[in-house]
C-alpha cells in the first residue's frame, strides 16, 4: 500500500508541474470537443484513442508526460525519470524511477522493489501460506521475514550468516567466508573449508570429500525417495574420482539404470565416455579430435578439431561447422545455422504445435522473429534494426511499427523500455488493428497525426492547430481550434 501511495502523490505532483505550463491556454476549447472527436491544446496537450486496444490516451508538452488508461488498468508516466502503471483486474502494478535504477513490481500480495538489480526487499507469501518480507543489499547484507521460523534468515557478508531457498540450495550457512560455508540440497549436507578447495560431503547415500584441484572421491549409493504423489522412486548411485585435475578423473554414473555410463580422462591426452546408449572419445583433450556414436538419438560424429570444425550423420541429427565460416546442424525439431559468425546467424524450430523462426545478424544490428500456432494459425511476427525501426505483429493480429529504436533490439520483449525510454525518440509510429478496424499515424510526437475508425476519419496537422474529421456526422474542419463549419456527409469511411 505504502508503494501505491507514493506512487500516486508522484503522478498527482508530476502531472500538475507539467499540466501548468499550458495554464494560459484556454481550455474551455478542448472541454467542448466530444468524447470520440479526441481534443487538444497545441503542443501542451494532447488525447487521443488507442488503436491497439480500447484506452485512452493523454499526452503534455510532446513526450515529457502522458497518462493513459485501458480497461482496468491505468498509467502515467514523464520519460524517462518515473512511470506507474497499476491493473485492477490481476492486482498488479508496476513503478520504475530511472529504469532500471529503482523498480517497484506488485502482483497480488507479492511484491519487490529493486535498486539496480543489486539492491532490494520483498514480500508475499510461500508455499505454506506465511508472509515472506525479503531484503537484499547486494552483495553484503541479505534478510527474509516470516511468521514461519523456517523461512527466517539473516546472511551479513562475509562475516555470518545463512541463507534459504536461494543459489540453488536449500539452505547455504557461512562464517568469515571462505573459511566455512556449508550447504545443503536435500539431503546431502557439503562442509566447505576454505572454499573452494576442501570439502567433505555426506547424507542422502552420498560420501565424499576433496581437496582440489589435488584429489577427490564421491560415492552415493543407490536410494529410494517418495514423490509428491507418494510412489517410491529409485535414485541411481555414483562413484566419482579425480586426481589432480583435470588431469586425471574417473567417474561411473547412473549406478542401478539400464544405462550406466563410465567416464574417464587423462588429459591432455585423452578422454572417453561409453554407455549402453554412447561412446565417445577424445584425444588430445579438448582441443583434438573427438568421435562419437550416440545410439539413443542416433547419430555419428567426427570434431577435429573440436568443436571449431564438426561434421554428424544420422537421423537424429545432421551438421557441417567450419567455424567462424559456417555451420548448418539439424535435429528432429531444430535447425540451426551461422555464415561469417556472427554476421548471419538463423534458429529453428519445430515442435508442433509450436514453430518458431528466429534470425540475427551482428548479434543485435537486425533480429527477425516468426512464431506459429500450427492448430489455431496464430502467429505472431517481431523485425528489429537498430538503431533505425521496430515492427512486431502480435498473436491478435494487432501491428505496431516505430521508427527509430535505440533500446528495443537489446530488449524487445521490455514493457519498461516502452514506457519510459520509447516515447522520447520515437519519430514515427504506426499502429494497426485489423480486427476493430483501426489504425493511427504520428510524426514527431504529434505533431502530425491521423486516425481511422470503422465510424470515422481524422488528422490534426501542428499539434492540432489544423484539424480535421470525416464520419457519419459530416466533415469538421478547425483552424486555432475554432470551428469552421461542417459539411454533411453520406457515407462512413473505413480502412486506413
């Protein structure tokens, strides 16, 4: 709540500075256009339909603030300092402060705020259904509250401290980090001295101990554990060994399955794997040759040396790679390639009945994207070229094209960047929705705009000085927003 507060008395403060620098326009002007027929105060104002969805949008002194509202949902914003947006149908909203500087994301009682994405603090609730508060001061101090003990921590680093549900454990202790940190997935418990270098590891069937990169060894036994549907299941055993590594190792895994698989190396000259499903060699290690014969996925392959120059056969998978030159490799349902990496670069695939087309050039320079729904015929269809356009063509059909894009290639998928950093240099946009029949235009922030509507047509030159409006009622002309007359009309324009 204390975040939806702040929020608003941003907007409130934020809208009035920006809204009085058009005070000595006369407003009563505006008040008399109607609701459909948008209204304008020059450059200081401007309101106007969405096209894409069914909103209202407000916009003062060109890019520097707009506020808008669709549905349930709502939001202002002044690009690029802050914007807010709030849903009151998913009981979500969104804050960002010089993104990403300082972010505030809320979805229902879950909520985070984030300072750089190094500093932050959370809440919500977990599993069993106790309020989590969660702080972090990256890299130092880090904390989470609960009326649940067991979802309780305070981690000050390096000094002391533990962590839970969080780097991939399911509870990290530490003291003067390195000296000792122990953790715990499951039920195996690893006793870390001096970390990284010796640790000893037991619980769950595992025993083991390293003390690297000199020597090490592991073993697990094969064990049984209940899922979460109450069956017995089996979990396959290991042995692990290594001697000054990676110079040596041994391992054998899958202990107790049908496709127990031997491992071992000694580098750098060479290195073999074999299983009932495959083999595969190396030599010398790594950068040598390697061959091998996957029976599972059905294929052969020859790497020398590897993996700059590769070539596979099989029906599970075919591949040429000279690199950086070129590459072409497919599987059943991918098929990647590269010319010149990265000049040209192409990923496919094909999982029915989901497809999905992806193609770069120069990393970010240009990105084309294409996504099917074989069974429903959706698709939707996204172009990036930076710094110069953004297209996408979403699963509705709804199109939107902007020029230019300084930020979209790097994130095209951001709502932040749409919000806050798009409307300062966006100089073109177009936008199209086939299905209602809509689409608009705008040139520099407004200055030049146009509209269409199943009902209606209309356009405002110079931030609406000059107007214009076709539709059922007949054309409306206004010039410094003073009407000059109408002429009736017959017929009701559609299409853009």
């Amino acid at each position: 709540m204390a975040g939806i507060r702040w929020g608003h008395w941003l907007r409130c403060s934020a809208g009035v500075a920006v809204l009085l620098a058009g005070s000595g326009v006369a407003v009563s002007a505006s008040a008399a256009d109607k609701a459909d027929e948008g209204s304008g105060l020059g450059p200081l104002y401007q309101r106007f339909d969405l096209t894409l969805q069914a909103g209202v949008r407000e916009e003062a002194v060109g890019p520097l603030y707009f506020h808008e509202r669709i549905g349930e949902a709502y939001g202002w914003g002044i690009p690029p300092f802050v914007s807010w947006t709030r849903d009151l149908g998913t009981e979500s909203s969104e804050l960002d402060i010089l993104y990403p500087l300082l972010t505030y994301d809320r979805f229902g009682p879950e909520s985070r705020w984030q300072f750089f994405q190094l500093f932050g603090f959370s809440g919500g609730m977990s599993m069993d259904e106790s309020d989590k508060r969660r702080l972090s001061l990256f890299p130092f101090y880090f904390q989470q509250r609960s009326a649940n003990p067991t979802n309780r921590y305070t981690a000050l680093v390096p000094f002391y401290g533990t962590f839970k549900n969080r780097f991939f454990r399911d509870e990290v202790q530490f003291l003067m980090l390195p000296l000792y940190v122990q953790s715990r997935k499951r039920e195996v418990y690893t006793d870390n001295y001096v970390y990284p270098f010796f640790h000893l590891r037991h619980g769950g069937g595992v025993k083991g101990w390293q003390f690297w990169p000199l020597m090490g060894s592991e073993t697990k036994s094969i064990t049984q554990r209940t899922n979460t549907w109450g069956d017995e299941v089996q979990f396959p055993g290991h042995r692990k060994f290594f001697f000054a590594w990676p110079f040596y190792f041994n391992e054998h895994l899958g202990i107790g399955t049908t496709n127990q698989q031997h491992s071992f190396g000694l580098a750098p000259l060479f290195t073999a794997e074999h299983s009932p499903l495959r083999d595969s060699v190396a030599f010398p290690w790594p950068l040598g040759v390697r061959l091998t014969h996957d029976r599972e996925k059905q294929y052969r392959e020859w790497s020398a040396p590897w993996p700059l120059i590769t070539f596979a056969r099989g029906p599970g998978k075919t591949a040429n790679r000279v690199w950086p030159l070129f590459s072409r490799a497919k599987t059943p349902q991918i098929e990647t390639a590269f010319y010149l990496w990265p000049l040209y670069k192409t990923s496919d695939v094909h999982a029915a009945p989901y497809e999905r087309d992806l193609t770069k050039v120069l990393f970010y320079l240009y990105s084309g994207l294409h996504e099917r729904n074989t069974d429903t015929g959706e698709h939707l269809t996204r172009h990036l070229l930076w710094p110069l356009f953004a297209y996408r063509n979403d699963f509705q059909g709804r199109q939107r094209f902007q020029a230019l894009a300084l930020l979209e290639p790097f994130l095209p998928t951001s709502k932040s960047i749409d919000r806050n950093y798009s409307p300062i240099y966006a100089l073109w946009r177009d936008e199209r929705n086939p299905k209602e029949g809509t689409s608009s235009q705008s040139l520099l922030w407004n200055l030049y705009r146009h509209q269409t509507t199943p009902k209606l047509r209309k356009g405002s030159i110079l931030f609406g000085l000059f107007q214009y409006q076709t539709g059922v009622d007949g054309k409306k002309v206004r010039v410094f927003f003073i009407p000059l007359g109408k002429k009736p009309s017959t017929h009701v324009p559609v299409g853009s």
